[in-house]
C-alpha cells in the first residue's frame, strides 16, 4: 500500500487533482481489491503505466470525457451508471472536462491473471478490454450494490467486510474476463465452469460450524475454501448450488438470524448486538436488520 494508505493508484489521481476521496477501501491482502470515491471539478490528463488498472463508474455530473490512444482522440459524456475500464498499461491518456462524481475499483493484473489462468483456464488470455462509458447492466447493478455496502460502515474504517470484498472481487473478475476479455471466453467452457457439484453435506457442516464460531468476527472466502480443500473458485460455486446462496449472503442471514435471537432474549443494547453479530457499526445492523425484517432492530424488540 502507498503512504496515504489509499492505494498506489488512488494516490497517482489524487496528486494530480489535488483531491482526497470522498472515502477509499483498502485491499485486504497485496492482491486484492481496493475502491475510493471521487468528487472531482475535472481530471487533468493521466496517462502512463498504473499499478493497477481502474474500473470507473460515473455516479454523477455530466461532463465531457476524453481518451486519446494511439493518435486518436474519443470524446464522449458518459452518463450516469456507465463503466469504463482504465487498464495498467498506460497505452491511453484520460481527461475529463468539468466536475463529475466517480468511484473506481482497483484490480491488480495479477489478480486477473490467476482467475483467467487457475480458475477458468485461459492461460494468456487475460487482458480485460479498455471500454470507455459503456453501458452493463451487471456492472451497474454491482457498483449499486458496493456503494451501498461501503456508505454504511464507519467513515474511518478503511476496511471493508472481506468476505463481500473477496467474494464481489472473485465474480467482477469473471463477468470482466467472460464479457470484456480479449478474444472472449469459450461459451462451453463458461457453463462447464458454472455447472459445480453442491458442496458434500460433512463439508457443508464444517463450513457452518466455522461460520456460528466466527459470526461476531471476520470471515473470508478464502479460510472457508481452505476448510474445505477447494480453490476459491470452486468452493464459491459449490456451496451456492449446496444452499441457493453464496458465502456472503448466508453468513449475512446467520448474523441477523442470531441479533434477531438476541433482541428477542434481553435487554442487550443494539450498538453491542450489532458487534456480536459481526456488523461493522449501528448503523449498517440497522439497514440490514431493517431490510431483512420490513422493521428496525428498536422497533422488532419492542413488538417481541
């Protein structure tokens, strides 16, 4: 990680605005996946090799955008919701004329490597495409939902929940490779990958005793794969075609399952429920519990 503790690439946009991002998620391990927003009047041209390549969501504003590339200049106003993807190899310069409201992902080549190569089987087939403001209904709908995750935690927390940051990390790269790869991704191959076994039921109970032992602390994707023998990859597919959800949303349920349990028994106060059950602060229990139960945590307790 840079000095800031923002990440190396955030840091090269925030010299050359002279900004700080609104908020910024530092990657978890060296390989991982890291985000900052972005409130900027405009971006002076950045261009050159990058630590890591961008994937950048327009939020707000509807100023010009500009990439020059080999000798040609594309300019366009990307709307709200479109995607455009800045790769590491600094082959483009990007510009952007008035102020704009963005937030970017960062992804390490690596890291796109290994899931091209480990995980789908696409040794040197790798590279994601540079698209520019283009309109994915997937990606839309994943940035909505990271926004969401990360507006709720504490504002000086530069972490995030891992296992939604291994597991979102883990299927963008997926949707990244299979539909904005160079070259593309076999379609045989994709649903021969998609097709897992469930998880055997004696792996299944390990990975949910794990799960009851550790709902008040962190949980990755990666200890719950290593319980059970399996890459990351396979484990994910496994276990959502075992329960009909991924990692994430059954830990999710289990957490308000049990504060759900504790509002009903006591008096425990909700800001402690909430670290019990592994919510991250009050208000992000609350949102969860509330979107879960149509009532908040204060409201549940005094109808049970």
């Amino acid at each position: 990680m840079g000095a800031l503790g923002w990440g190396p690439t955030a840091e090269i946009v925030a010299r050359a605005t002279g900004v700080r991002p609104v908020w910024s998620i530092e990657a978890s391990t060296a390989l991982g996946l890291s985000a900052a927003r972005w409130q900027l009047d405009s971006l002076p041209p950045i261009g050159g090799t990058l630590p890591l390549g961008i994937l950048v969501y327009r939020a707000a504003g509807s100023s010009w955008a500009t990439k020059a590339i080999d000798g040609r200049v594309i300019r366009r106003r990307p709307r709200v919701g479109s995607v455009s993807f800045v790769p590491s190899n600094g082959r483009a310069t990007w510009t952007v004329d008035g102020p704009f409201d963005a937030v970017h992902v960062y992804l390490h080549p690596t890291t796109v490597e290994r899931v091209a190569e480990r995980q789908l089987d696409l040794a040197g087939a790798s590279e994601i495409d540079d698209f520019f403001a283009i309109e994915d209904p997937w990606l839309t709908g994943y940035f909505r939902m990271l926004i969401t995750e990360l507006e709720l935690r504490n504002p000086l927390d530069r972490r995030a929940d891992p296992l939604l940051i291994d597991e979102s990390e883990h299927l963008l790269v997926r949707h990244l490779l299979r539909w904005h790869g160079r070259g593309g991704v076999p379609e045989p191959r994709l649903l021969s990958q998609a097709r897992a076994n469930p998880l055997r039921p004696a792996l299944m109970r390990r990975a949910e005793e794990y799960i009851q032992a550790n709902l008040g602390g962190e949980i990755s994707l990666a200890s719950l794969a290593r319980l059970s023998c399996m890459s990351v990859d396979h484990f994910l597919r496994s276990f959502r075609a075992a329960c009909g959800l991924t990692p994430y949303q059954h830990v999710l349920e289990q957490r308000l399952r049990k504060a759900s349990g504790l509002l009903r028994a006591g008096n425990t106060p909700i800001a402690e429920i909430a670290v019990q059950c592994g919510f991250r602060n009050p208000s992000h229990f609350s949102v969860k519990f509330h979107a879960r139960f149509g009532v908040s945590p204060s409201q549940f307790r005094r109808a049970a």
